[in-house]
C-alpha cells in the first residue's frame, strides 16, 4: 500500500513551509528514517525522514515551492511493481508557484518590465551534483545566481553563504550598462524586489503583534566593565584555542541575575503569569534571512567558557539554516547584543511570550565620578525592555540591579 509523505508541523505554531530540496528522485529506493527531503521552516532548514522503506514513487510537490500547508501531501512511497498514486496532492492543498526571483518591476515612467536576474546568464536548477549548502542553494535561487561556475570556500571546496553573496555583489557591480550600452534595467530609476524569506515574514507578523499587543516600558542602566574586560584578557590569555567574548560573560550574568530575581524568568497567558523553573537564555543572531534566537539551555548552571562554545556552535548552525526547532524554541529572555557595531544604546522589541528582553551597547570610556572626583571609566549601557502585564517596574529594577553587580563583581561569574 502506498505510503504518503505529508508535510510535518515542524514547529507548535508552524502552518505552512517551503519544500527546499529532494535528496531522492522518483523511482529510488528509500529506507524508513532515511533523509529524502529538506523543508524550510521560518527558521531553518530542518531534514525531513522518509516514514517507510521502498520506492520514492512521486514527487507531488517539486523542489522550490512555497508556502505548502501542513498536512499537504508530497509524495508518495510504494512498493515495487505497486501502483503510483496520481491523485491526492491537488485534493489535499494548492500547491503555490515557486517564488519568483528578483525582478525589475517598472521603469521610471511606470512601465512593466520583464523579470531580470541579477546575473546575465540564466541560472540552472541548483540540484545535482553541485557541491553547495542548502542556504547558498536558497540564496542562489533567490538571486538568479547559477551555482555552478562558483568557486566555493568551504570544506573541499564547498560553496557557502559568502561565496553567493560575493556573487551576487559582483553581479551588482558589473551591470551598470546593458550589453547595447544603455541603462541597465537596475539603475537609479528602477527598483529590485528581493523575495521575503519565510523567516522575514514571519519576524514582521510577530514583530507587529508584539509592539501593537504588549505593553513594553523601558529601563536603562550603566554598567561598569573595566574589572570585567580585565578578567576576560587573563582568561583569554591562559588558554590557547577557544576565546571567550564579552557577550559570553552578558549570558552568563543574565542568567544568573534571572535565579536571584525569579519574578523577571516569567511569560503571560491568558490564565496565569507562567513562572520558569529553568533559566533558558535566547540569544539573538543575525542571519542572512532574518534574526533568530538560539538558546542556551539552564544558562544558570552552566560556566562561561561551555556558554561560549555552545553560543558559537549555535550562532553557526543559525547562519547556516540548520537549527532543529529544540534549538530555538522555548526561551524564556532574550538578549541582543549591537556593541561589536559599536551602537551605544537602543531599546529591542520583546520577542512574546517571553516578557523581557535586554539589548546591550558598546563599552566605552566616558567620564564618571567617583568619590568625589572625576575620572575615566569604560560603561556599557543596557536597555531592559518589559512586558508591564507580567513584571512591574520594581521587579525590572532588581533584576538590572543584580545584573550590574555581576557585571561589575565578575568574579561571581566564574563561581
């Protein structure tokens, strides 16, 4: 009997995704639990297991379709020498087009014009035996950029995120005329329409029901780091491989900070205030997609220098599209950290149904006083943004108060 392949609830608040790639074609073997297709979420690309052995049958949704419902059946396994099905896909959900790639969509004067990519020749199916990432496949496409004619920088010569993006730049850059020498179709009177990824759509619908429906105030503190920058070049100093950051130590107090003020590690529902019984810290990562918010599971118990390991490996797996769900759900803070973009200061919106989230500026030098007189100090400056229906003003002030003294005493961070 045949087997559907339908698309999974990947996420509790998933309703549709994109079919990224099939690792399988028609007619191969397949095995129960092997991996035959990669399905883009709003937030990564998650590999998706065959739920039977025998024959990929049909393919009922080809590679680069978007917005495919949950449940949507696309594909079918048989069995040798049994029936493909060719009915049922349709039934079950429309399938959309495949996303256009970037195009031209008027002239100065108005007028429609035909899509053009961003690279004069035309660009293949990226499938086959280019050796790529999944998200320099996505970004290709996008683009218009063929894949094939890349020089890739990663492992064995793999092409990456950076190598497409270089592409497309180079793209830019060496079409400002057109091959009869007038105006490329892409000059200051046009415009170029780039696709929202899921993970953009889905950062603005969450984005606008967070600012429109939560009630942020904002607290904002100075902190002083010099006694913290100092701990960290001596760590740094006596170890050779990994190198811890500031950020690291911000995880690592946040999270500790939360365990002495219990009333910030909190979420509203539409019941109860639900109060966390484990520190789970999201740390905010920009992607070539969108922002994402892997998490550092039970923060409170963990050392700096682990916090730092699993950050990176995390911030890694983020860029390149490959967080499992668990990776990025749950969170009970957020922190956002523009510093190293040498932001001073700026106020984030809080990522629901979480109710605080700190955004972090540079550490600078700024005059201070101390004990009466004037003096050079380096502060970094923190914003706690907070959803007022779940902490009030004074319950927001001890956390940041606990926060500082970390900060400040950072000693306390390595016991």
């Amino acid at each position: 009997m045949a087997t559907e392949i339908k698309l999974p609830a990947l996420a509790p608040s998933m309703t549709e995704g994109n079919v990224a790639r099939w690792s399988r074609k028609e007619g191969e073997a397949v095995s129960a639990g092997e991996i035959i297709a990669e399905i883009e979420t709003d937030k990564a690309l998650v590999d998706l297991e065959a739920p039977a052995s025998g024959v990929l049958g049909r393919i009922a949704v080809p590679a680069g379709t978007d917005g495919v419902k949950v449940d949507t059946v696309i594909g079918w396994i048989v069995q040798p020498g049994e029936a493909v099905p060719t009915a049922g896909a349709a039934a079950a959900a429309p399938v959309p087009a495949p996303a256009e790639t970037p195009a031209i969509r008027a002239s100065a004067d108005g007028a429609a014009q035909a899509p053009a990519p961003l690279s004069s020749t035309p660009a293949p199916a990226i499938v086959g035996r280019v050796f790529a990432s999944p998200l320099a496949r996505r970004l290709g496409e996008q683009a218009g950029i063929p894949l094939a004619g890349l020089r890739g920088s990663g492992p064995r010569g793999r092409i990456v995120r950076i190598d497409v993006e270089a592409a497309i730049q180079a793209a830019r850059t060496a079409a400002p005329t057109s091959a009869a020498g007038g105006a490329a179709p892409a000059d200051e009177r046009g415009h170029t329409d780039i696709p929202h990824s899921n993970t953009r759509r889905v950062i603005a619908q969450r984005l606008t029901e967070a600012k429109q429906q939560v009630p942020h105030f904002y607290l904002t503190i100075d902190c002083r780091v010099d006694r913290l920058l100092a701990l960290r070049a001596e760590a740094n100093a006596a170890q050779d491989d990994a190198r811890l950051s500031v950020n690291d130590f911000i995880v690592r107090a946040v999270a500790l900070a939360l365990k002495r003020v219990p009333a910030a590690n909190a979420s509203w529902t539409d019941s109860a205030l639900r109060q966390w019984h484990e520190v789970d810290v999201s740390v905010a990562v920009a992607t070539p997609t969108g922002l994402i918010t892997p998490v550092v599971r039970g923060a409170d118990r963990k050392a700096v220098a682990a916090i730092s390991a699993e950050v990176k490996a995390l911030a890694e797996r983020a860029r390149q599209g490959r967080l499992k769900p668990h990776e990025y759900q749950g969170g009970g803070f957020t922190i956002s950290n523009l510093g190293m973009y040498g932001i001073r200061e700026f106020a984030a919106i809080i990522n629901p149904p979480q109710a605080c989230i700190l955004a972090v500026g540079a550490g600078e030098q700024r005059p201070v006083v101390a004990d009466g007189a004037l003096a050079v100090a380096t502060l970094m400056t923190c914003t706690l943004s907070v959803d007022h229906r779940v902490v009030d003003g004074a319950v927001g002030a001890q956390f940041l108060a606990a926060f500082k003294k970390l900060i400040e005493q950072p000693l306390a961070l390595l016991l």
